[in-house]
C-alpha cells in the first residue's frame, strides 16, 4: 500500500500524519471487508505511527493486527548498499538487520551482525549510521519539493512481495519489517521475522548488539514511542467501517 502524499522539504512525519492517516484508513477498511486474510504491507508515511493505527483498527474490528505489516526493507537496502560501496564488496552479499522504526533515529542498522559491515573501522560507524537514517530525506531535499524516494522504493517493495510470496508458498523466508510485537517493550518494533503460510509466523529476537548499538537503541526507543502512542490515540478515536 504506497498510498499517500510524499513527503516534501521541511515537512514533518507528523504533519504527513495527518492527510495519511485518513487516505491508508480508506484502503485498510476496504482490506478488512474484501479480503481479511491478506497481509498487507504498509508504505504509507509516516510508517511509525500509520501501522500502530491501522493494526489497531484491526484488532478492533476483531481481525488479526498482524496481517498490517510496515515495509522496512528499504532501509536494509541502504544499509547494505552504503556498507558496499565503503567496502567494494557486491551488497548481495551483505545483509544489515535494520531495527527500531523506519524515521530519522528510529532506524537503526546493526552493523555488527554483517561479516562484512563489522570490518569497518568503529570511528566510522556513526557516520555511516546517521547516512542510513538521513538518506530518505536526502532523496526528498534533492528532488526540491517534487516527491520522495520512488525507484528505492519499488525495488525494496518488490523484494519484500517477493518474501511475503515466498512464505506464502511454504518456503520460508526472513525479512525485517515493522509490525506488532514483543521483543523489546514497545509494541510495536522493526526487527527480523519469519515470512511463512498466512504471513508473519515468527518474530526473530534482536540478537547480540555492541556498545553502541545499544546505547543507539534506547535512543530509537525514545523517538519510536512518541510516533506509536500518535497512531495509537487515532485509532482509539476511529474505528473501520
């Protein structure tokens, strides 16, 4: 579900909130009605509050919130892309689990879970780490007012359909996303799962992270609780029709 106005120079996530909110309720709604069982996955921005709003009206309506699944896969694509480059290794071969949110601080690649990204110099990493959580705004200030990420997009999109599909199928596979979930004690988190018969059928734990990944999650937490309790709030006061 790409639906939504993108998002332009100066604009908040949480202004974009707003207009979004309402255009993904209308799609969501329709989902619920036609085809309940579907997994969908949610590109509509701001993505940290849109999927605790729309799983909640879910659950609500007595359907599965699980099934509302928020696509993260293209902050993993940056990750691996940028760790490639600082490498000259073919990013194919690199896969940074990206946990956290998917705006500003809540992304939080864990460079020290790659064979290959955990050979980079420590004095880099936070550079490089602040260079995955800016590059969609860097998209958005370098197009000047005239739209947001969109080829980077489709290709991160068309590879977690390609996992959903897969699962679907009965052939497992792991992606990060963003959904509902218990592995910290937010309740919602990006972080690995398992794509299987029906959707999601595991939620993967974070795994050992390092000194500063560590420190970096609780500052994700911070962020991400503030942008869950927002989607949280319109989905106590809305409810699909």
């Amino acid at each position: 579900v790409p639906a939504g106005v993108p998002r332009k120079p100066g604009m908040t996530r949480d202004d974009l909130f707003k207009t979004n909110a309402g255009i993904a309720k209308g799609i969501v709604e329709a989902c619920a009605k036609f085809c309940p069982t579907a997994v969908l996955g949610m590109i509509v921005n701001p993505v940290n509050s849109v999927v605790p709003a729309m799983a909640e009206l879910y659950k609500k309506k007595g359907l599965d919130p699980m099934k509302v699944i928020g696509i993260t896969t293209l902050d993993v694509v940056r990750a691996n892309k940028f760790v490639g480059e600082i490498t000259g290794k073919n990013p194919n071969f690199i896969n940074i689990p990206v946990i956290g949110g998917h705006a500003g601080s809540t992304i939080m690649p864990v460079f020290s879970q790659d064979k290959i990204a955990k050979t980079i110099a420590e004095d880099k990493i936070a550079e490089l780490d602040k260079h995955v959580q800016n590059a969609g705004t860097d998209v958005v200030d370098a197009k000047g007012g005239k739209g947001s990420a969109t080829l980077s997009m489709a290709y991160a999109g068309a590879r977690f359909g390609k996992s959903v599909l897969a699962g679907l199928a009965g052939r497992r596979r792991v992606e990060c996303a963003y959904c509902k979930c218990d592995v910290t004690d937010l309740p919602y988190f990006a972080q690995k799962v398992v794509f299987g018969e029906g959707g999601i059928t595991e939620v993967l734990p974070l795994g050992d992270l390092n000194e500063y990944e560590t420190k970096r999650l609780e500052e994700a937490k911070v962020q991400l609780k503030l942008e869950i309790e927002t989607g949280l709030a319109y989905a106590e006061s809305e409810s699909l029709a």
